[in-house]
C-alpha cells in the first residue's frame, strides 16, 4: 500500500468515501484495458476488468500451463499499448489466484510486485489515475445514499400501507412498515410524488416493526428525480451535522 499512498494520496483525500485504511485496501474500480502476463515459459495477452490498490484482476484466453499458473508464480504485465505518459511499460507482479472458467478461459488475480520507483516510473501510475477518478465518480452516483425521515405508501397484499423511508440511495431504500412483506416479492412504493417498483431483499422484524430492504427496479423516467432527491437529502444532512 506505500507505493499506492505515495502515488495517489492527494486523489484519496479528495474522495470520502476512501477515507480508512480498510476502506483503501477493498475499493476496487471495474476497467477494461489490456496487458500481457509474462511468465516462464509463456505469455498471455489479458484483459483487465478490475483493478485495486494492490493488484489487477485478469480475463485470460489461452492454454492453462498448470505448473506456471500457480499462487505465488512471479511474473511480468506488460502495458501493450504505446504509453508517452510513464518511461516503464512492464512491471513485477505475482499471482495471488486463478480460477478455470471453461476450456482455455481463465480468470487470474495478480498483484504488484516491484519497487515504489518502478511503480512510479511505470504505465501503472498514469493508467491507474485514470480508472480510478473514473470509477470513484461512478461509485459515488451508483452508491450515494442519505439517511432521511420520509413518509409513504408501499403495496402490501394488494393494499397500500403506510411506510417510513428511512436510508434512501440511487438503487435502492431502507423503510419501517407494520406489516411484512416476503423476500423476494415484488412490491410498490410511493414516496415524495416518486413512485418506484421494487423488489424486497430484506425484511426483518424490529420491535412490532419490521424493517425492509428494497431494490429499486429500473426506471429510466423516474432516475433523475431519484438522484436528485438523494443530493438534496445528502446536503440537508450535512447542514444538520453542521449545526449540532
């Protein structure tokens, strides 16, 4: 994690969501870029789809050389396309693991093995800044929720019941209701003149409560004045916070 903090640190701070070291050491971004994996006796061209602090997570098509696709097995990733931004096109790695997916298919973890100067002389600096702003943006749409005090209807039974939102997001809410619903049913739910269909992932009982999880069906007409509600109700609670 040093090279990660001497290199991007600035972009951490400016981020809430990487606040911890915890938090630092699990984010992941999803990517799409292509490297080779060089390894004794073979290479493999690879696609990245996901990539941490500490490593890269790889699709591979080719032959599955079981001596050498091995926890533990150094080898090297090469960036294959032309890089003006870094002087390193390669850098050291291990395999952390690897799992077959079909006949000459294969998903592979690596991490980054090589000193904090190559690291930074290397493509990884230039090409990881960019996935990661990219996908901390996308994280924080995807992910942005708020705390609230909302009240609403829900279909229950055939019946709408009434319902208090209390964790709203972009995907999904949190609500308290008298009456259960089953995991897994579809259900109704209106609140702020939003009406959303959901499906239930949670529910249950709380002292003569019961508190529910709900998924958020897609619904292009109604996503813009989700996301909207939720960044009003993320700035109330921060004019909250600061007034206590």
């Amino acid at each position: 994690m040093g090279w990660f903090q001497s290199l991007f640190g600035n972009l951490l701070k400016r981020i809430p969501d990487w606040d911890g070291e915890e938090r630092r050491q699990a984010f992941r971004v999803r990517c799409d870029f292509e490297i080779e994996v060089q390894a004794p006796g073979c290479s493999y061209l690879a696609r990245c789809v996901d990539a941490g602090p500490q490593g890269l997570k790889l699709k591979i098509r080719g032959p599955f050389v079981k001596k050498v696709l091995r926890r533990g097995q150094p080898i090297r990733l090469r960036y294959v396309e032309p890089m003006y931004e870094a002087e390193l096109d390669t850098v050291g790695g291990a395999i952390c693991w690897v799992r077959r997916e079909g006949e000459q298919i294969f998903t592979m973890a690596v991490g980054f093995e090589d000193t904090l100067d190559n690291m930074r002389r290397s493509w990884v600096k230039p090409i990881l800044q960019k996935v990661f702003k990219a996908g901390s943006r996308r994280n924080q749409r995807r992910h942005m929720r708020a705390r609230c005090q909302l009240t609403g209807k829900a279909l229950i039974g055939g019946k709408k019941q009434d319902i208090k939102v209390t964790d709203l997001s972009t995907t999904g809410a949190r609500i308290s209701s008298l009456q259960p619903l089953e995991v897994g049913a579809a259900t109704e739910v209106e609140f702020e003149n939003l009406v959303m269909r959901a499906i239930v992932r949670r529910c249950a009982p709380d002292y003569g409560v019961y508190r529910l999880g709900l998924a958020f069906a897609p619904d292009p007409e109604n996503k813009k004045k989700l996301l909207r509600l939720v960044k009003r109700l993320v700035e109330v609670g921060k004019i909250m916070e600061q007034g206590i």
